[in-house]
C-alpha cells in the first residue's frame, strides 16, 4: 500500500544572506509554502523567528514549533524532529543564512528524511557559495569546496599549500570559507604561503549594499592589504583560488 499521502514532506527554506528586501531574492511560491507550515527545524530559533516575522507570515509566530539542529546541539532526536512529516504535516528546514546544508548541519536532517521515506523539496533561494564562484571569473565548470580551513595558523597554512597544489596540478576552482573574526588571519595566511601568481578571489557581504568582490593575484592581494587601513572586517566572507 502506498502511504506516502499522509506523509509531509520536508521543506528546505533559504534565508537572506543579508539585510535586505525579502522580494528581490525569494520567489513568491516561498511565502505561500512558509504560511503552510507549523514545524520547523532550524540552526538558530531566534534567526528564525526574525526571518518568518520579516517574510510576514500570517500565522502566529508562537504558535509554531521549533526544532534547533547546530554544531551545539548533541544527541537531538532526528526521528522525533521529523515525526510530525510522519504525521501528515509539513516541516521546514533552515540554515542560519543561505541556503540550508550546505556547510551547515542541516544535511543530518535531510539524511534522516531519505531514511524515513520523506519527500525533499528545496526551494529557490540565494547561495554565498554559488554568487561567489559565479562573481569570481573562475573555473565554474569544475570546483571543490572544502568549508572551513583549520583554525591553528601552522595547519590552515599547510592546508592553503595543499589547495593551491591541487587547484594548479588540475585547473578546478578551490573554494573555502572562514568564520568572519577569522578573515585578517586567513587572508595573511593566504598572502604568505600563496604563489605570487596564483589568482584569489574575496567575495565578501553578498547581496548586501556593502557587498564586496575583487579577483586578483596574490602579489596584487599583498600590495593592497598593505594600503588598505581596514582590512575586511568580521563579516561573511567566501575564499576562492586559482590559476
């Protein structure tokens, strides 16, 4: 007998990179799908409930339920997270900002979903990772991305090494991320151990009024991080070399 009439199905909702008008990024079929759903599982509730009072939804924000899945949350209960799409209710998934698992946890909800015999359905919605690669003029036909770089200075350095290595033996774009209080180090880092011709790319505050993309080599990189006084400060930045 086929049940899957009285399943729900699993929702994965983008949110706004950035402050910014909620129309210009998201179709209207993503408001029309959000007013339907009471459950949902997300990175952040407060990040949330923020972007579901923004996108005004006309349901109650409190009288929605909401499931935190991130890095802090252990031994969560997938099965019960996902229960209510068992029970014939639709459930929503959503990242901190972008779209959801991609370089967030959300996938372990996704995978349990596959398992219990869910149906996902993504929505359309803005990508830091996809808008970098597209700004950067890089190889888009064939990258890899490899989330965030290690923290201690000795291991990001040898992993950068690694990168470049890889990114000029095949031609494919590399791309990697960093928590945003990171970005001075990982751009000296980079400035460091990079071949003075290997080509960088900062995609930085996408889709913001601030937003800011530049390609160039290192050599370039290291004459303008010597002249510029502020650096690129603690916002959300996508690192991408090549040759």
């Amino acid at each position: 007998m086929d049940n899957s009439k009285n399943i729900g199905k699993l929702f994965l909702i983008p949110l706004p990179l950035a402050e910014g008008d909620f129309g210009q990024f998201f179709p209207e079929c993503n408001a029309s799908v959000i007013n339907e759903i009471d459950y949902y599982i997300v990175e952040a509730v407060r990040t949330a409930r923020r972007f579901l009072k923004y996108s005004k939804i006309q349901k109650a924000i409190d009288d929605l339920t909401f499931f935190e899945l991130n890095e802090h949350t252990q031994g969560v209960d997938l099965n019960e997270y996902l229960r209510p799409c068992l029970e014939g209710y639709n459930v929503g998934l959503m990242s901190e900002a972008g779209v959801p698992c991609v370089a967030d946890p959300g996938h372990k909800a996704v995978d349990k979903a596959h398992q219990l015999g869910i149906e996902i359905i993504p929505l359309i919605g803005p990508s830091s990772i996809m808008l970098a690669l597209m700004g950067s003029g890089m190889n888009g036909q064939q990258f890899t991305f490899h989330g965030y770089l290690p923290a201690e200075q000795y291991d990001r350095e040898r992993k950068i090494v690694d990168i470049e290595n890889y990114a000029i033996k095949t031609g494919q774009t590399q791309i990697f991320i960093e928590t945003p209080y990171r970005n001075n180090r990982m751009t000296a880092s980079l400035c460091k151990v990079c071949k003075p011709n290997t080509r960088l790319c900062v995609a930085a505050n996408l889709t913001s009024k601030n937003q800011f993309i530049k390609t160039q080599s290192i050599s370039k990189w290291r004459k303008y991080f010597s002249i510029e006084s502020n650096q690129l400060g603690k916002v959300p930045c996508i690192y991408l070399i090549n040759r």
